[in-house]
C-alpha cells in the first residue's frame, strides 16, 4: 500500500471533479455536433439543389454520412449520462466515508510512517518470538531519531503509544514520523520484527476516480482499500507500557 504526504497530493481530481470534467466536455461535444449538423444538412441541401441532374449524387452516401453522425450522437449521450452517474455513485461514496470521520483506521506500511495528532499516536509491530528487550527509534521527516522507547516484547503483534515527546522531555509538534524496531532475545539474537501497522485518525475524506475513498489523516493520505481495521477512541488496541530507553548503547533495524 502507499501512505502518501497529503501536500504530495497537490489538486488531486476526485471522482466528483472527473465527472463534472467529463459532463462539461459532452455538452461542449454535444453542442459541436449540432452546429456540425447543421452545416451539414445545408451544404446537403445546397449540393442537391446545384447537383449536375446528368451525374447525380449518389444517394447512399448521404445516408451513410447520417448514421455516422447519429452514431457520434448517441456516444455523447451515453458518455453524458455515465458522468451523472459516477457523479451518483461519488455521492454515495463519500456519505459512506462520513462513518471514517473522527475513527481511527490501521493500515501497514513498508515505510513505517505514522502519524502524530494532537499530540498522541499508535503504531504496532509483531515479533516472531518473545524478545527480551524492543527498543523503538522514532524519527522526524528529516530522518533524526528524536525519542526511543521500550517497546512490547510479547511474541505476536505488540502497540506502542507515544505522546509526541522527545528524549528531552520535549513536546514535538504534529506531524509525520517514522519507527523502527530493533528488538533481541535473552542471548542476545535478533528478534524478527514484521508488519509493521499504524493508526490513523480521520479527519477527512475525498473520493477518487476508481470509486474508493482518499482518508486523510494528519499529514497523511491512505486509501480505504488499504484499511485493516476500524476503530472509535474507545476501541483502540491496548499499548504495552513503554517507558524512554535509557541505554546509550542500542542498535535500530
């Protein structure tokens, strides 16, 4: 699945925006064709009039030449009427997406990229076996490791809560962040880390052209397609209780 910025999302065309784009080039069409029909019937009329009667013109093809234009006709009523419709359907789509609007949706991602709102944010992970230690590294968009965390160490999916703050006991503003887990056993081997997943609140939603909804969250975009699951603030995943790494001495995978 692909978590983009929603800034990369520049003026994206919804479903609404394509169908109003499509409707207006039919009417345009529509409107061309008459005028085009027009024309036709005089310069057929003034042919026929000023037509040698010794080498007529041959009647058939100006028969030809009208179904050719009822033909493009009828293709532009149908391209009219299949607009309205995505603009129906878009409608539909986006009265459903209300349900996603302040829910909290997870969703997994290779980047590992998750969201801070309002100060709060939860992502998970799963290990292959139970580890005796997780340090979490989180990181700003720049790529710098601003806090670490003990997270989860429980075989299976674990949660971690993290309230925004810094190593220092700062609070970093909202935004876009990343994590990485790096986690070993009671010897002292790797831990494989797997499926990494965040969640997302919604705050709102846009519908596209393939008739699946644009969750924006944050700073962040997702398509609903990629949804795992859906959440109110009362439903979340329990976290395991993380406290800030203490150690100077860790390695991040």
């Amino acid at each position: 699945m692909t978590i983009t910025a929603v800034s990369a999302l520049g003026t994206a065309t919804s479903a609404n925006d394509a169908a109003n784009a499509a409707s207006s080039t039919a009417a345009s069409a529509t409107s061309t064709l008459n005028l085009d029909f027009a024309s036709y019937l005089k310069i057929l009329t003034a042919q026929l009039k000023n037509q040698d009667p010794t080498n007529a013109t041959d009647p058939n093809q100006f028969t030809q030449e009208l179904v050719e234009l009822g033909g493009v006709q009828q293709q532009i009523t149908t391209n009219t009427n299949l607009a309205a419709l995505i603009k129906a359907d878009s409608a539909n789509t986006l009265a459903t997406g209300i349900n996603y609007i302040g829910n909290y949706v997870e969703a997994a991602d290779s980047t590992n990229v998750f969201p801070l709102q309002t100060s709060a944010s939860e992502f998970g992970y799963t290990l292959a076996s139970t580890a005796s230690q997780a340090i979490v590294n989180i990181s700003d968009s720049s790529g710098n490791v601003v806090a670490q965390l003990s997270g989860g160490t429980a075989s299976g999916t674990n949660y971690v809560a993290w309230d925004g703050k810094d190593s220092s006991g700062n609070q970093l503003s909202d935004g876009t962040y990343t994590f990485s887990v790096a986690a070993t056993d009671a010897s002292g081997n790797t831990v494989t880390v797997s499926n990494p997943t965040a969640m997302f609140r919604v705050t709102s939603v846009q519908s596209n052209t393939d008739g699946s909804l644009q969750l924006l969250a944050g700073t962040l975009s997702l398509s609903s397609a990629d949804v795992t699951n859906l959440y109110s603030s009362s439903t979340l995943p329990t976290t395991t209780y993380n406290s800030a790494y203490t150690s100077s001495s860790s390695t991040s995978t």
